[in-house]
C-alpha cells in the first residue's frame, strides 16, 4: 500500500482495532500455515481458530480473512508488508 492510503487509514481507525485482512494465494498444504504463522510473528496472542477459510469455484486458490487485533499502524503495516511479500501470497486486501 502506499504511504498516503497508511496515512488515511490511519486517520480513519481508533487503535487498538480489530481490523480484517484477506489473504489470497494457491491452494496448498503450507498456504494457510505460512499465512497463520506469519500473523503470529505479529500477533503472538492471535487465536488461528477464527480464521475463515473458502476455495476458489475452481479448487485451484484459497482465500483467508484473518481479524488481527492491531495495537497501532506500524503493527498492521508490518503485518501487510510482510504478507504481501511471502512468496506463497498473491493477493492481500
């Protein structure tokens, strides 16, 4: 994301929020693993229970949507940098 959208959110949100993130990539067997260890490295209290999965028409793509408990914006922006970044990610919104 640019840094303007960061500002406006930012601007937009009361910290600490609960704040949704959708992550889309292939459907394998590490995908959803990765994505959840990944929001543990920022979120160590994260419960992965809550995670809502759902596969593509297809069967080829899954999506999660993850709610984080986001402490500020430099907590949610490090968290979508480093989604966005994963190898196995291809979308993050």
């Amino acid at each position: 994301m640019e840094a303007g959208v960061w500002d406006r959110l930012e601007q937009l949100l009361d910290f600490p929020v609960d704040f949704p993130i959708k992550v889309m990539g292939r459907r394998t067997d590490a995908f959803a693993r990765e994505v959840i260890g990944c929001v543990l490295a920022h979120q160590p209290d994260f419960d992965p229970s809550g995670v809502e999965m759902r596969v593509s028409s297809g069967g080829a793509w899954l999506s999660l949507t993850v709610v984080v408990s986001a402490q500020s914006r430099a907590q949610l922006q490090a968290l979508y940098e480093d989604l966005a970044g994963h190898p196995l990610v291809k979308v993050v919104l």
